[in-house]
C-alpha cells in the first residue's frame, strides 16, 4: 500500500441538487491517518436528478426507466471523476450512490460501479451502508468517525451540523451523532409549493418573513415525533404538516425557525457548531441558527480544512480508506451496529 493514498470520495444527498467529488490524500492507516483535502467538484444532476427525485418520493417507474437512469447516474460519476482528476492518479474511488428508499432494515443506493472501476482502472468500493445494517443498525449515519479524525484535538467542546435534506449532527469530542430533522427537504418542498422554485435562494424570501406561533408549534410537534423513534430518517420522514395558510415569507421564516430550535436543542452543550452542506447558502437558516445557539460560536466548516460544500464526499473518501483498512466505520453507539468491513468492492 502507497505511504501517501489519494482517494476519491462522491456524494449526491438526498436534496438531489448536484453531485459531489472530492480528492483527498491520506498519510498512514487508520484511525491514526492524516487527512489532506486537494480538490472538490461539482456537476450538475439534470434530468436523471428529475427521475431520481420522483422515484425517491415513491413514484412508480418502469424497469426500463430505472434501469437507464441507474446508467446515466453512474456515467455522471464516472464524468465528474474525470474532471475532478485530469488525468491524474488516484488509488479508490468510494461513491455513496443515489438513497432513493431508506427504512431500516431496508435501503437502497442505487449505482451500478463497474463501468467507472473499469473505465478508470481504479477500485471502487460501494454501498457502505449496508454491513451496518447487516448487523441490525441504522445504516446511518456514517460520517460522524470522519468528523472526528477531522476535528481530533479541537480545544473546545464541538458539533458537526450538516444542513442537508435532512439534518444531522455529531457532538465531540466525545462522539455521539443521529439525524435530527428534515431541513433542505421540507424548505425546498415549501418553495416548490409557494413559490413555484426549487428552493428559496439565500433564503432571501424566509427572511422578510415573520415566525407564527401556532404553525412553529406544528412543526416543533412533527420533529418531536421523529425523534421520539430514535432512528435514522429516510423515506416518508419529509412530510410536512397541513400547511396553514399563511404568506410565503411567513411560511418559510417559520420553518427556519423550526429547524433552528431543533439544532439548538440537539447540539446541547457543544461551544462550536461548525455549519456543513447546502444549507449554509440559506442566509435565513444560518441567522436563525445563530440566534437560537447562542452564546455558542457558529463557525462554517471551512476552519477544518474541508470545505463544507465537500464535507460529506470527503468523509466518504475516508470512510472508504478506513474500509480498505479494515477498520470499523460504524460506531455502535450510533448507529446501533457494527462490522469490520464495510462496502462492496469492485476491482478493474
């Protein structure tokens, strides 16, 4: 094994707004290795993200048309890979893959990884979630050990908040993670009804909105349900209460408000909250963020040396580092499972 490993991690979340590649190099082996960022990029899902959003949303389709947007998706990695590289070396690729149903003990990451391990005459491991759900975990979530490789020796008590189509976080340095509510999926969901958008940009209409106390206490009831389950969410989990008739601004500056309550109370005693994904560009959601986690230190999740639009497919580069390792990349007080090795591996 090279003493210095460069390693591909991709990543499209379940906001579905793009695909994510990073680069990293990692010294040594391990929960021991240093982790160095060298690249990101980003392209563009375009129509297969249309599929993929409505089968993930459990809208039927034909064999036929699962089968080519399983073909078209696993060409855009192996596209995005390539710009990413320019033709340069890398030793594994590991690629999340597509969740369109995620209900424990059932999930699904749709990727079919031949073409890109044999395209580019690089490994690649996959499908990572499912050894820890072998063992009867949650499957998720997994990033929380390459929060902490990450953050290791970080003066101050911390929280890692990804701002995704669900939230999630992981608390150190003593670690403890879950998913905390949806986030991207229900303000996105919101835009598309009021607006007639796919998302409000920079949160510029959530924020000439005021909050309502009584649809606030809708929502707050909602994400009070999910997490009385104490699970990983996935499919179905996105549904939002009986909207109210209230004004867009008004409607989206209180669901803002909700998913900032849901985060303070989640990252508990945490004296930095480092801020990770998409939802960092919502302007709204982060001031309301702030205001809700005071006197605790909001910072974006750049200060680690990832850039926080590349947080979770570097952490999948790492997680399959440790998983080429041979190292556990579940934690059982996580996730509730754990196993050895994780991920299925494709050789050229």
């Amino acid at each position: 094994m090279p003493s210095i490993r460069r390693i591909v991690g991709a990543m499209s979340g379940t906001s579905l707004d793009a695909l994510d590649v990073a680069l990293i190099e990692v010294a040594g082996t391990g929960m021991a290795m240093d982790v160095r960022f060298v690249a990101g990029h980003s392209v563009p899902l375009g129509s297969v993200g249309d599929f993929l959003r409505s089968f993930a949303q459990g809208h039927p389709a034909t064999a036929e048309e699962i089968a080519e947007a399983t073909h078209e998706f696993s060409n855009l990695h192996l596209q995005a890979v390539r710009e990413l590289l320019g033709g340069a070396a890398a030793d594994l690729i590991s690629i999340h893959g597509q969740t369109v149903y995620h209900r424990p003990p059932v999930s699904w990451q749709l990727l079919q990884p031949t073409p890109i391990a044999h395209a580019l005459g690089i490994p690649v491991v996959y499908d990572l979630r499912q050894a820890d759900l072998a063992m009867g975990g949650q499957g998720a979530p997994l990033t929380p050990i390459a929060d902490a490789m990450l953050l290791r020796g970080r003066a101050h008590p911390w929280a890692v908040v990804n701002l995704g189509g669900f939230v999630n976080i992981t608390r150190g340095p003593d670690i403890s993670a879950h998913d905390v509510c949806p986030g991207n999926l229900w303000l996105d969901a919101l835009a598309e009804q009021l607006l007639d958008r796919p998302f409000d940009a920079d949160g510029q209409v959530a924020a000439s909105g005021r909050v309502d106390e009584a649809w606030l206490r809708e929502l707050r009831g909602r994400q009070a349900q999910l997490a009385a389950e104490r699970r990983s969410l996935g499919t179905g989990d996105e549904a939002l209460p009986t909207l109210p008739g209230l004004s867009a601004p008004d409607t989206l500056r209180t669901a803002v408000e909700a998913i900032a309550l849901a985060i303070r109370d989640a990252s508990k005693d945490a004296e930095e909250i480092l801020l990770a994904g998409g939802g960092r560009k919502n302007a709204a959601l982060c001031s309301a963020i702030a205001a809700a986690v005071a006197p605790a230190q909001v910072l974006d999740f750049d200060v680690t040396g990832i850039p926080g639009d590349y947080r979770e497919a570097a952490a999948w580069a790492i997680l399959g580092a440790l998983s080429q390792d041979q190292e556990s990349i579940s934690l059982p007080a996580v996730t509730g499972g754990e196993t050895p090795i994780a991920g299925t591996w494709i050789y050229p």
